[in-house]
C-alpha cells in the first residue's frame, strides 16, 4: 500500500487504507500538467454531466450548462490522486461513435488512437437504456473503462432504482453510481479510476452478443485477415466494423502501419505495484 | 512485435484488407449503419430492463412535461420567449443606470482628473501624458463604467436560464424555422451559442455532421448578438429610442427595441441560411432528435460566481486588452496633424459621405474600423472620436481628450452635439447586428473551414448587409420625415 508522505500523524497511517481518506488525499492539479503516469479519456452523453465531473475532479471550471453539446473540443486538466499523477481528457458529449461529425470523430479517435488508460463513460441514470448505447459502442474498442453512473440523485427522485452491480456483471467493467453536482459517489470513482488505470482491477468487457446477422459473413472474413496481420489489435472486430463502414481515418491508420502500433493495454502496461 | 515503420509488404496488407472491406460493403444488403445500430440498441435495451426497476407507481406527468407543454406550445411558446428576453434586457437596462452614473464620476470626474495632474506634476511630456492618461485611461474608464454594470446583471441572469434548462427549448422553438430555412436544426443550438461568444458558436458547428449545414451555421452565426455587442444595444436604446416615450415606459420600449433587434438577428439567420442553401450551398436538410434535457433548479451562487468570472470579467478583461491600445491609437491620430487637420479628422472626414448616405456617420464608420479586433470597444470609441471631431472643448480639455460626463444625458448631448439624431441611433443598432464579425471570430472560421473564401464570405455577407439595411432605413425614414 502506497502511503502518503504528508503524513505525519501516525493516526493518519491507519487511516490511508480507508477510501474516504483518500478522497481527502486528491490534489487537483487544474492545466498545469508537466507530466504524468496515467490517462484518463472522459467519453459521455451530452448533458450528463460529464463536465461537473471533469471539473470536479480536476479543479477546473470549465463552463457547465443543462445544455446539451456544451463541450465540442478536447478539455484537458488533471488530478493527482494518491501519489499519482492523471491526465484527464474530456471528450464532446456525443449520443453514438459512428457517424462522420466532428465531435463524434473526435471522441472515436481519441478513444482509439490517443489509448487512454482508462476510460470513463458517464451515463446518466434516468435515462440508462440510451446510455448504454454508447458505452456499449466504447467497450467495442477498449477494455479499460469505467462507468460513472451519474445523475443518481435525479433517478432516485423519479422514482427509478438501477442496480448497479447487475449493470456491472452484464457489462464486464466497474460501473460506479454517483450525483456528481453534490460530490456523491466521488471518492469511489476516483479509486475505481485507480485500480482500473493500474491494473489492479481488470475489465473484461461484454462486447455485443449477437454480431448483425447481415454482417456475420463480411466481419468473420475480415476478422481473421486483421487478426493474422496484427495479432496484438484489441478490438479487431470493432476495426473490422469501421473498415466495413468505411472510415478514412481508420483507412488512413492501416495505411500509415499506425493500427499496427495499437496494441493490447495489458499485455504491455506495467503492472503497478500497488 | 509489430513496428509502426511500413514496409512495402505491411502496406500491400493493409491495402489488400481495404480492397476486401470494399467488396464486402458492396454484398451487405441494405443500410449496414442500420445493422450495427441496430445489434447496439437491442442489447442496450436488454441491459437496462435488467439493471433498471421502478417500484411502486408508474411515471405520472412531471412537473418537467406539464412546463414543457406550455413553453414549447404552437401557441405560447414565442410569445414566452420574447416575455423572457424583454423582461431580461429591461433588468438589465433599468438596473445598470445608477452604477453606471457611479463609476463614471468615480473613473472619469475624480480619478481622471486627479492623475492627469499627477501626471504633470511628475513633469511628464504633454504628448506622453496625452497617451497614457487622456488615450489608455480614459478609454479602459469608460469600457469599465459602460460595460461593466450592464454585464453583471445580464450574464448571471442569461447562465441562470441557461442553467435551468431553458436554452434547449428556445432551440426546440427554433427547430423547424430552421429547417424550414434549409439549415440543420441543430443550428438553433449553435445560434444560442452565438449569443454568448461568435468565435464559440462557430466551433459549436462541429455538432452537425453535414458539411453544407455546417457552413451555413458557421456563416450566419454572426446574426446573434454576441457579449460585445449587448452594451452598445443596451446604452444607444436606453439613450435615444427610450427618450422617445415618457420616462416611466422608457425602460420597457428601450428592452422592446433591443428584443426587437435581437429577434430581427434571428430572422436574418433564417433569411441567410434560406439564400445560401438555395445557391451556393444547395442540399437535402438532414434530420435529427433534440433532447430536452429535465429542468435542473439552477445552483444560483455557483452560477453567480461562474457568469461572473467567466462571462463577465472575461468580457471586461477583453475590452480592456482592447481598449488599452485603442485609446493611445485614438488620441495619437487626434492630435497628430497632417496638412492642418488631424488623421482623425481626415478618416472621419473621408469616411462622412458614405457614412451620411447610408443614415450614420464617420465617426460611426471609424469607430468600427478601429474595432475590429473586438466590439467592445466601440462605445468609448465612439465618444473619444465624436469630442474630438465636434471639437467640443468646453467639456474636455482639448481635442482627443475625454471630458467629465457623469451621466448619460450629457452623453446623449455630446453626441447630438455630433450630429446624432434618432436615425443615427436606430442604424448604429441596426450596424451593431449587422457588420463583420471580430477578427477572433473571422479568424476562427478561418480554421474551422480551412478556407480563406469562406471566412472572407462570412465577413463581407454581414456587413453588406449591414449597409444595405443602414441604407434602406435612411431612405424610408428621410421619405416619411
């Protein structure tokens, strides 16, 4: 266990295992980013409140509004949190990852290209099932993600009860209920982030169960051809769906050998000691 | 291990894989987008019945339906909407004339005339005092007094509504004039941005997915009164149209005529977007689902705090970046002499006949020019360039100088002293609206586009619109009058 070296009561030490003191224990670093050891891609619906938490986490005040498309540019701002440093990038809120407008291109390449080492989707609670569209569509092309249940306070006050342990089963990653605005479900997100980013907690995403019936031919064919050409792609099936659907930025990518370059986070990321 | 470097045989891969994800897209029958959605949202739907439960009653209609119905009605909702905004812009008209009176005769009758002694007896040189203290100072004393109160009333107000969840419906108001204009609906949400700030309305546009759409709602973005322009509106209809009626219905026809000219920037959005996207921007309108997001009461100090910080002080610290080299540059060109008259009055002289033409004047025209790089400024532009050319000296000290004016009727007679009459203040209202926007937002579609032509369209398409109308106005009004 990492302790941390502003200690200086030995109470405290007993107390840096509890997570309550570890949210006490983030340094919000704001822009000023020199380096870091971990990054954070914040993917989302718009108007979820996917800013609150950026900005909460990360001590900025990025403009938040009950306005969907508020964010269509890459914000980026950090945290340290437990002795290590997060770069925290937020992505435009968008609703899908496959059509060709500029947020959404935004938020699919960086998701893609830029490997983060985690990535948080937010969605929002009240409205689950259109939600889960896009994190199903995130979990297609990386296995470190995080959902970040938001808007639990409104869910509760519709009357709505989400059962976040058997969303978290179905989808394979750690899903995390919080209330952003009033700081609720924080402290646990930010160790989730952690574990995630360290690989001490090690996601095994559900990717969709049923390909496309009409598909099923094309995605085996192509499948096998990018898996005998690079063996390391974690989410071949999903390059397989772009390169169908033709993506010329994906196009690009094979043709530059940069798809080459992505490989599977865990099979290379150190595994932190923690 | 895999290299990044692409040997001839990885490209010939890669290249055989696209030739194959081609002919596979040519087999797969029908929409493959609708496939793969299609897989995506059964088993989203499959998901959330498991996860989600809602015990004991049903959904009954939310307070959130029963609002909507009436705020986006056939009926109410325009009406609601110009309520709201005219209810805003009269707060903001009737609750900034007192600190406004204040600030001035603190910055411009004590603080001015108390460092320009200074400044003399520090044995500065009249030519440096004249920069610093009668160009700089005075021009940043008058954006703080005439900008200031009008934004800290109206920003809050403005992110407080925006806050609430209000904006979204006046886009869903918006929505099918848009369309009906041939531009995407989502340019109702893009122009709302514009009211705040061009430059981010226009990198707003990245939310529509059509290229042609998005040009459209990148060239007309300018139609919606941004930060900078708002105090102009606000001072000149306080000032001129407000003095029209009695005093007690001045403040509700002054909010009436900025609502109005807000309103009119709406419909030349729709009338620009109609032209464009019959000629040179022709195409299908793309469709698309607005959500109304739930009501949220606004958390009104964290609100407060942000549109002041944020909105406010952003916009005021702009103004005074701004209006720091401005001043100099304003009182340089009006104290130095070319062939027995200053540029000043050489430009303002120049520029007159056009000016007069089409119902402003040169020092209007100016002021402009001199305000490219942020509306701000032109208010105190304005002033600076009208003493010195009415050469008003019995309230300044000399030509260029700023002068004691501690409210706004002795403004409103200094500028009547320049030739101002109510045509003048209804086309600089109008010009307002309609002129090229700040070099920030020009320079913005610059990257947003990738193309010079374009920025140099939505530059020139405004502001000559903006003559033509100055000039239509004239012409009707010099007929009746």
């Amino acid at each position: 266990m990492n302790t941390p070296a502003t200690t200086t009561l030995p109470a405290h030490e007993t107390c840096a295992s509890c997570s309550v003191y570890r949210a006490a224990n983030l340094k919000k670093l704001g822009v000023n980013m020199a380096r870091w050891d971990y990054v954070v891609a914040l993917a989302g619906n718009p108007n979820t409140g996917k800013s609150t938490v950026f900005n909460a986490l990360t001590g900025l005040r990025q403009h938040t509004g009950n306005w969907p498309g508020k964010t269509v540019m890459r914000a980026e701002g950090g945290f340290d949190y437990d002795g290590k440093r997060f770069k925290m990038v937020d992505l435009p809120g968008t609703y899908s990852l496959l059509s060709t407008s500029l947020d959404e291109q935004i938020a699919r390449d960086f998701i893609l290209f830029g490997q983060p080492d985690v990535t948080i989707v937010v969605a929002d609670a009240t409205r689950l099932e259109r939600n889960l569209n896009l994190v199903l569509q995130v979990l297609e092309i990386t296995d470190r993600a995080v959902v970040c249940l938001n808007l639990m306070d409104e869910a509760r006050r519709h009357g709505l009860q989400v059962d976040e342990r058997q969303l978290a089963r179905d989808l394979g990653v750690p899903v995390v209920p919080t209330a952003a605005r009033r700081g609720e479900g924080l402290p646990e997100l930010l160790q989730t982030i952690r574990d995630v980013a360290t690989g001490k907690t090690v996601c095994r995403p559900q990717r969709l169960e049923q390909e496309p019936p009409a598909l099923q031919p094309a995605l085996a064919s192509l499948l096998a051809r990018l898996k005998a050409a690079y063996p390391n792609l974690p989410n071949a099936r999903w390059v397989a769906m772009r390169l169908l659907a033709g993506d010329d930025h994906l196009a690009k990518a094979l043709r530059s050998g940069e798809l080459g370059t992505l490989t599977n986070h865990a099979q290379l990321a150190p595994v932190a000691t923690s | 291990m895999i290299t990044s470097s692409s040997t001839p045989e990885s490209v010939a891969q890669a290249e055989e894989i696209l030739r194959e994800a081609q002919r596979w897209r040519q087999q797969i029958p029908g929409d493959l987008h609708e496939h793969v959605v299609e897989a995506i949202y059964s088993q989203a739907a499959r998901l959330a019945s498991r996860a989600v439960t809602r015990p004991g009653l049903a959904a009954q209609p939310t307070l959130d339906r029963t609002i909507d119905r009436i705020v986006t009605s056939r009926m109410w909702g325009f009406p609601i909407m110009l309520l709201l905004f005219a209810l805003m812009f009269w707060l903001t008209i009737s609750g900034s004339n007192v600190p406004s009176g204040l600030l001035a005769s603190l910055l411009v009758d004590q603080l001015y005339p108390m460092l320009r002694e200074g400044a003399t007896s520090v044995g500065f040189p009249w030519w440096l005092r004249g920069v610093l203290v009668d160009g700089m100072y005075l021009a940043t004393a008058w954006v703080v007094s005439v900008m200031l109160p009008p934004m800290a009333i109206f920003f809050p107000m403005f992110t407080l509504l925006e806050d609430f969840g209000y904006l979204p419906r006046v886009a869903f108001n918006l929505d099918h004039l848009f369309k009906k204009a041939g531009a995407h609906g989502k340019q109702s949400m893009t122009t709302m941005m514009g009211f705040g700030c061009n430059a981010a309305g226009v990198v707003a546009t990245r939310i529509i997915d059509s290229p042609r759409e998005r040009l459209i709602a990148i060239i007309t973005n300018n139609f919606a009164l941004c930060n900078g322009r708002w105090p102009t509106q606000f001072l000149i209809a306080t000032l001129f149209i407000g003095s029209l009626v009695p005093a007690h219905w001045a403040g509700l026809v002054s909010a009436g005529a900025v609502t109005g000219v807000a309103a009119l920037g709406i419909g030349f959005t729709l009338l620009s977007a109609w032209a464009l996207s019959r000629t040179v921007l022709k195409g299908e309108v793309s469709t698309f689902s607005l959500e109304l997001p739930p009501y949220r009461p606004p958390r009104i100090w964290q609100t407060l705090y942000t549109s002041l910080i944020d909105r406010t002080m952003f916009v005021l610290w702009r103004a005074i970046v701004f209006a720091l080299p401005a001043g100099a540059v304003i009182w340089l060109s009006a104290n130095i002499h070319v062939g027995g008259n200053s540029i000043a009055e050489h430009l303002v002289g120049g520029l007159d006949p056009v000016a007069l033409f089409v119902g402003l004047n040169g020092v209007i025209l100016l002021a402009y020019i001199v305000a490219i790089p942020a509306n701000e400024i032109i208010i105190p532009t304005i002033l600076m360039l009208t003493v010195m050319v009415t050469g008003s000296h019995e309230v300044g000290q000399g030509a260029g100088v700023m002068f004691e004016l501690d409210s706004d009727q002795a403004v409103k007679s200094l500028l009547t002293a320049g030739g101002w009459t109510t045509l003048t203040a209804v086309n600089l209202m109008l010009f307002s609206l309609l002129h090229n926007p700040c070099s920030t937002t020009i320079y913005t579609i610059y990257k947003e586009t990738g193309s010079a032509r374009w920025a140099a369209l939505a530059a020139l398409l405004p502001l000559g619109m903006g003559f033509l109308v100055t000039f239509l106005v004239a012409q009707i009004w010099r007929f009746f009058s």
